[in-house]
C-alpha cells in the first residue's frame, strides 16, 4: 500500500520557531506530518482537511500557502540568502552570490534575477544586502563581536564596507545604533 504525500511551498518561514509553528498548525488541524522545512511541509494526504483550513490557519500565524511556481522560486530564493548569512557561509573571498543562486534554482542568473525582481520590487542583492544589516544588527545587540568581527562574519571585505551599507539603509551609524535604547529591527519575513 502506497501511502499518499502532499508538499506545499510556504511563504515567509525564516527560522526554526516557522517550522515548529508550521508543524504544530497542521498536527492541530489533524495532519500526518512527514517533515516541516524553512518554505515547504510535507504532509500524508488526508481528505478530510482542506486546502483553505490549511492556508487559514497558516494565514492566522503569518504564512502563506505558495501556489506560483514564481513565487516558490522566490520564497526558495530568499530562503537560501537567508540561510546562508544566518550561517555566516558569506565570508569567503570566493563566494559568488549570483553563482549560489544559479546554483541551487539550476537556472540563469538573469531568468532567476528578473522573476525575483518582478515579484518583490526589490533585486536580489539589495535583498540580500538588507538581510545582512538586519543581521549585523542583531550581532551588535549581542555585543558579543566587533564591527570588525562583524563585518567579517557578514562577508564584507572590510568594517568600512559595511559601515557605509549599514548608514545608508538605517541611517545610523553602527555606533549609534549599538547606543539606542529601543533597537530597530525588521521581521524577514517583510523583507
């Protein structure tokens, strides 16, 4: 007996407190629950729960249910470039964005880079170089590093590199940012 699966893509999953939410939405609505990833579930075909109690009760925690093959394209898109600054793998003088991206999609960079444009109005660098302020940010609150160490977990070539980045797009200088009371960081998922 061949046991049936369903697998559907989930916008705005950006950590492991996503999966576990995902995991405990569809274990409540009654699901079978094969495996809970950043921007997809699996799940043992079930009739009795629909499609739209899945997608209302993922909608209720933040989630959506992905249908386009764009937007999966995108969602595994910003996935990626999450995982990847989260995991400090951007430090490597050869890294190549554009390179990892053709490489996990197994599509050009001009297809995939147009596609992402299109459906967020932003581009994949300046995606990927706001998820690097947010995470800088989050390292300052730590203060566990540098901004030298910063900027080298963050990939950047030099502290003053990233030091300009981080002004443009907050306007404050890291310095200033660390001395804030309240700190000003933006959930991934709006990104």
């Amino acid at each position: 007996m061949t046991i049936e699966t369903t697998t559907i893509q989930i916008k705005n999953m950006v950590c492991d407190r996503c999966i576990k939410v995902v995991n405990d939405v569809l274990k409540a609505l009654g699901a079978n629950v094969v495996s809970v990833n950043l921007g997809n579930a699996t799940f043992v075909s079930n009739k009795s729960i629909s499609v739209e109690s899945i997608e209302n009760s993922l909608y209720k925690n933040g989630f959506q249910i992905l249908l386009s093959n764009e937007e999966k394209m995108v969602e595994k898109i910003k996935n990626a470039i999450t995982q990847l600054i989260y995991q400090n793998k951007t430090n490597n003088a050869n890294f190549s964005l554009s390179k990892y991206i053709t490489d996990i999609t197994a599509k050009s960079y001009n297809q995939v880079s147009t596609i992402f444009s299109k459906n967020t109005k932003i581009t994949i660098e300046k995606y990927a170089i706001l998820q690097r302020i947010e995470r800088a940010k989050e390292l300052i609150e730590y203060n566990e590093n540098s901004f030298a160490e910063i900027a080298y977990l963050l990939g950047y070539k030099n502290p003053q590199h990233l030091s300009n980045q981080f002004k443009s797009i907050t306007g404050l200088s890291m310095g200033e940012y660390k001395k804030l009371d309240i700190k000003t960081r933006k959930p991934l998922n709006i990104l």
